[in-house]
C-alpha cells in the first residue's frame, strides 16, 4: 500500500508546479483563459460603449468645450489681438492701438464679420453690438491719426471698460463665461466682482431651481409612502392591481400628463369651474394655479411620483410583517413600532426614491416651459433660451456645464449609496 | 396587512383614515389621466364639462375634435369622404403625418437600442467583466443627464457632421436615449439567469451562437421585450431633442403637440392626448403579461 500512494500522480513534489493535460503550467493556463472570458464579456459590451461614447460623451463634451473656448473676437481681429499681446493689461489704448483697430475694422467690413465680433464683445458689454456693425460700415473712410477719426465716429470707442472687454476677448480661451454664469464679472481694473444687483438672475436661478427640486422630492415622498407601504402590504392580487395605477401615469405620454394639468387647473379649467359651480370661490375671484410656480410644483411632483413609489416598493416588499407584530407583542404602540422597528429599514428606498426625484427634477425643461409661466421657470429652461433666443451659446454652455457638474456629483452619490444595478423599472 | 383584534379604537380610525389618504393619493395620480378622455368628446371648444355633458345629453358629446385630427393640413378637407379623401388624409394631413415619423423613428430606434443593449447587458452580466461598475454608469447616463444638456450636445454635433434635420440623426438620439432602459430590464432578468444551463448546452456541443438563440434568448425575451417597449415609450413621448435638431420633415406626435400646447391649446390636443393614453394602455398591459411570464420561466414567484 505504501509504494502505491507515492506512485499516484497527485503526490507530485510541491515544488513543481501543476501542469494542464498538454504540459503547459496551470497558473499560466488559467489566467489565459480568464483574459480570453473577460475580453469576450468586454467584446460584447464595446459595440455599445463606442456607440454611446460617439454619440453622446463626445457631443457633450465638444458642447462643454464652448464654455471656456470661443474665438469669435479673436479670428477676426488679428491686429488688435497682436498689439494685446504686446502690451501689459491696462495699458492705455495710444495711437498704435487705434491704428490696429481700424485696420481691424476694415477687415471686418471685407468679410461681413462684424456682426459676430459685436456680438461677442456684447456678451459682455452690452449695446457694444452696434459700434462695430456701424464702425466697420464706414471703416474704408478712416484717415490717420486714427484716434481721432474713430473716434470722431463714435464716442463709445473711448470707453475704458469696452477695451478691457476686448483684452478679454482678444484670447480665445476665456473663464468670463463661467463669471457671467455665477453673476460675476471683470472690472475695468481687470479685478472680479459683482455684477449689478438687477443683473444678478444666474446664482438665483440655481438656487430656485435646487429648492423647487428639494421641495417635489420633499412632496413625492409625502405622497409616496404611504400608497408604497399600502402596495407593500397588501396580499399580491391587490397590489398588483393598484400598482396599475402608478404605472398608468409612468407608461404615459409626459405631454399629455402636462396637458391633462392644464386643463385641470387653468382659469377656465376643471377645478376652477368646479370650485365656482359649488360656490367656494367667486367667478371673478379663480385661482391662478397654473403659468406659475405652482402650476411648476403640481405638475412636476405628479410626473416624478412613480419614480419615488417603485424604489420605495421594492425595498418595503421584502420586509417581513412579523418584525413589526413582534415589536407591538413587546408592547410598543403602533407609532412606535412604525418609528424604531418599519421605518429605519426603509431608509434606502427613501434615499433610492428622494435622489433618483432630485436628480431628474434638477434637469427638467418641458413641464416648467409649458406650465411653468415666468416664476416657474427652471435652469435648464434658462439654457433653452440663450442656445435659441439669445444665441448666446458660450454662456449656455457655461450654465449647462455647471448643471452637468450638480447631477454628475448626485449621480456618483447614488451610485456609491444605491448602486446603479438597483435601479429598477416597474 | 389585515387590522388586528388588539387594535384600540383610535388605530382602529387610523386604519380607516389611512386607506381614505391613499385613496386620495391614487386619485391624484390617476384623475388627471382619465379626466382628458371624456373632455376630447366635447361638443364645444372649452376644457370643462358643458352642463350638457353633466346630464348625459347626447348634443353636449362629438367627435369634431377627432375629426380635426384627420382634416388638419388636408388639401380639400370638405370634399366627399370617398376613396380619394382617405388618400388626401393619408398624404396630407399633418397629425397623420407626424404619427407616421413617430413610428418610424421609434421603430428603428427601437431596434438599434435593443440589439446594442441586449448585447453590452449580457456582457455586463458576466462576473469577468473589467470595470464594470465604470461602464455600466456610462451607459445609463443618457437617463440622468438633463436632457436639455444632451439636445444642446446633439445640435452642435449634428450641425457639424451634417446629421441635423435627418431622420437618422433622431434615430441615432433615440437610440441612445432607449438604451439605459433595455439596460435595466435585460440585466434585471439575467440576475437569477442560471449559467449553467449555458455550459450545458456548450458541453452537448453547442456552439456559442446556438446556444445563445436556443437556450439564453428564449429565458430573457421577455426582459428583451419589456426592454424594447420601455425604448420605444423614450422615442415615441421624446420631445427635446426632436425640438433642437429635426428638420420640417421630421416633425413626430409629442413635436406637434407641443406646438399646440404653446400655441393654442384646443380640445384637439386633448384627443391626441386620449388615443396616446389608450396606447400606453396596451403597452403597460404588455409590459405586466412579458413581466409575469418572465417571472414564471424563471421560477421567482409562483404567477
């Protein structure tokens, strides 16, 4: 018996390594073979990863690209940007400077650039636009000394605030954009401050819109809870035809969501009506509920509400009723039992549900647009409006930039607190 | 969560109270929905109840707002409803015509967004995956990015590659708009997807590609399914993005309905709003039956 087991190949000296059928080490082997799954798992995933990253991570990254990059001034004004380039910040325009100017301007009137270079400096300076469209117009008649004829032409050339605009501009790459989106600016000293107080519409935007958000998640929560411990409760063949009705509204048109709210609640609109047909209000005296804040509020805590009810559900599903029975058998009244013993185990469906609201609410555009009026407007509605009313697109990006920032942060928080395999969908 | 012999009369209210409140909640999100329907028969152009609606008078109820839907943008929206006016509205009529654009781009969006994320979901499923949680969370990020930030990406983007106003532009923007969706459900049911079946079928001789429709695909179909539905819901209700890149062309549904909200809002809205109530209808009863079926193939609930 003995020579048998020191004949048997697993008692092999440990110093030699294992070897696979074909001799090769099984260290070695094995790791080939794990590569070769993980690139086949990776080979499945790439198609979609290069497809996202073409048509979404890159597009937004160029458009973020516009926040701190935009060479309007600087293109089409290579004389001026040379003699900045040349001299210190705060300089004194002297007679070279206007020379450059005008040659500048000659040259915008050739290309028919002058409009996009005004537009730039007006950016920052507004009412600048029409110097340089009217300037430029008549720049072929422009005689040295050049001072004197610019200005001759047009007083504003003398403004020292319009030339440190232009020492800003005159670099392509610039952070004023990110100062407007905080509401802060340059000084004619080159220093930061302030910009006036009724200019000041950015930083309370922001704020405006975090607090509405806070508020709708504060809101879905209210109204969330209770119908998810309701669900959760409730034998199956209940709940599942309740749940029918929170995924109704979710499977719905968010149009025809935002179109039902306005006939619910406009002036002329069925609650209104309905309120004055039994006498609780006068005709004269309906309630402005819609074009406004509230209407803001209504709407958008209505919409988000399933995305609060079904995380909270699914972690309330799976809590077994017997804890809470044991702590009333213990003698805890049903409140206490509901506050020490059922509520702290749905702490996660809660922090699931309130980011998963917040992060949505802080980037919603079409509801506050279509129902929002002029005080429930949010951030992103904001942007909205400098990429296609105002054509501002360096600060829209600047804004948008600093959104993206906000939700990115929430999102890396959900993925660290949640994480994003979680999330489910009904 | 039956109400206990012990309870005192004040839990007891409670019970009660507590059934009424959630009662009220599930009004609130279910009155609004309903409350379009009845008002898109209207017979006058108002969004409350006529009187005559209130007491059940057949003249206070019409079509004529459906009847828009067809004659809007027709050429002779007067003439006989022979065989050539169903051909004017099939042609002409602009809420036909915009229904038409959101099928195809829902279909093709649909399409693209199923096939790439039931792909990278069964990649992701498996316990080899190399970073994982890094491309997982890029690839759901098309959900929570403001979508006004992805609509402004696109339009620059699209303007300089020459796809603004294509319909293969607002594919391509569906697509990836879908595809977080297909991601969640595909990978929910492949959670409990018992690998071994897969190994089985490999060590009978069955090559990777047969394996995958004869023993993987049938298992996650209906996730497959519930996935391409939730893909087609993103493209078919999508607005944003339609508003910054599309052309005249390629107007869809939610585009048009859009207009009319801004602009004037008639009781013809409202019977838009009724038929694409009635759709998500049939789209979530789908979603439940796909649902059930899964869960029964899988064995996780008894059905």
């Amino acid at each position: 018996m003995a020579d048998l087991a020191s004949d048997a190949p697993f008692a092999t000296p440990a110093r030699e390594s294992l070897k696979t059928a074909d001799g090769k080490p099984l260290k070695a082997a094995l790791a080939r073979a794990q590569a070769r799954s993980r690139r086949r798992a990776l080979f499945l995933v790439l198609p979609l990863l290069v497809f996202i990253l073409v048509t979404f991570v890159f597009p937004i990254g160029q458009m973020l690209f516009r926040s701190v990059h935009n060479d309007a001034f600087s293109r089409n004004m290579p004389n001026l940007v040379a003699w900045f380039e040349a001299t210190e910040p705060g300089t004194e325009p002297d007679e070279a400077a206007y020379a450059a100017l005008a040659a500048d301007l000659k040259l915008l009137r050739e290309n028919r650039t002058a409009g996009e270079v005004g537009t730039r400096v007006n950016y920052e300076l507004s009412g600048s636009r029409s110097l340089f469209t009217s300037t430029a117009r008549r720049a072929n008649a422009l005689e040295p000394p050049f001072r004197e004829a610019i200005l001759a032409e047009n007083e504003g050339w003398a403004d020292p605030r319009l030339w440190q605009v232009m020492r800003d501009a005159s670099s392509a790459y610039t952070a004023n954009f990110y100062l407007a989106a905080v509401d802060l600016m340059h000084t004619e000293t080159g220093e930061i401050a302030r910009v006036p107080p009724d200019r000041q519409i950015y930083v309370n935007l922001f704020l405006r819109t975090f607090a509405l958000s806070a508020l709708i998640t504060v809101l879905t929560l209210i109204l969330g809870y209770p119908i998810a411990h309701l669900l959760a409760t409730l034998p199956l063949r209940y709940s599942n035809i309740l749940m029918i009705l929170v995924l109704l509204p979710f499977w719905t048109s968010l149009l025809v969501r935002t179109t039902a709210w306005i006939v619910l609640l406009q002036q002329q609109g069925v609650i209104n009506s309905t309120l004055v047909a039994t006498g609780l209000i006068a005709d004269d005296q309906r309630l402005a509920m819609i074009y406004n804040q509230t209407g803001t509020i209504i709407a958008m805590t209505h919409i988000l509400l399933p995305f609060m009810v079904l995380p909270l559900y699914s972690v309330m599903r799976p809590i077994p009723p017997s804890y809470v029975r044991a702590a009333r058998s213990l003698g805890a009244s049903s409140w206490k039992a509901f506050r020490s013993v059922y509520f702290p185990m749905t702490v996660p469906g809660i922090a699931a549900g309130g980011l998963l609201v917040f992060i949505l609410a802080v980037g919603y555009y079409i509801t506050p647009a279509l129902v929002g009026g002029a005080s429930g407007q949010l951030i992103s509605n904001l942007i909205a409006y400098h990429m296609t009313d105002s054509l501002n697109w360096s600060l829209a990006a600047a804004l948008a930039s600093i959104l993206l920032a906000a939700v990115l942060l929430l999102y890396w928080l959900y993925d660290r607190l949640i994480g994003i395999d979680n999330l489910k969908l009904g | 969560m039956a109400l206990p012999v012990y309870a005192t009369p004040l839990e007891r209210l409670w019970y009660y109270a507590y059934r009424v409140i959630c009662g009220l909640i599930f009004l609130f999100l279910i009155a609004p929905i309903l409350v379009v329907i009845p008002l898109s028969f209207n017979a006058e152009p108002f969004f409350t109840f006529t009187e005559k609606m209130l007491s059940l008078d057949p003249e206070g109820y019409s079509l004529r707002w459906y009847d828009l839907l067809l004659t809007f943008g027709m050429q002779a929206p007067e003439a006989p409803r022979d065989w050539n006016w169903w051909r004017d509205v099939w042609n002409n009529a602009t809420w036909v015509k915009v229904a038409k654009n959101s099928l195809i781009i829902g279909f093709f969006s649909t399409i693209l967004a199923t096939v790439l994320g039931t792909l990278a979901a069964l990649g992701l499923a498996r316990s080899e995956m190399p970073w994982r949680r890094a491309i997982m969370a890029i690839l759901i990020s098309p959900m929570i990015v403001p979508i006004i930030i992805t609509a402004t990406g696109l339009f620059f983007f699209y303007s300089w590659t020459g796809l603004a106003g294509t319909y293969t532009g607002i594919i391509l923007a569906h697509a990836t708009l879908g595809i977080p969706f297909v991601i969640i459900t595909v990978t929910a049911t492949l959670i409990g997807f018992d690998q071994s079946l897969n190994r089985a079928a490999a060590s009978l001789g069955a090559s990777p590609a047969r394996t995958f429709f004869k023993v993987t695909m049938p298992l996650i179909l209906p996730g497959v399914i519930s996935g391409a539905l939730f893909a087609f819901v993103t493209s078919f209700d999508e607005v944003v993005v339609v508003l910054f890149i599309a052309g005249f062309d390629q107007q869809t549904i939610p585009r048009q309905m859009w207009n009319g909200i801004r602009e004037q809002i008639s009781p013809a809205i409202l019977s838009v709003a009724t038929i694409l109530v009635i759709v998500s209808i049939a789209l979530l009863t789908a979603v439940e039956l796909l649902r059930r079926r899964s869960e029964r193939l899988r064995g996780i609930s008894p059905g």
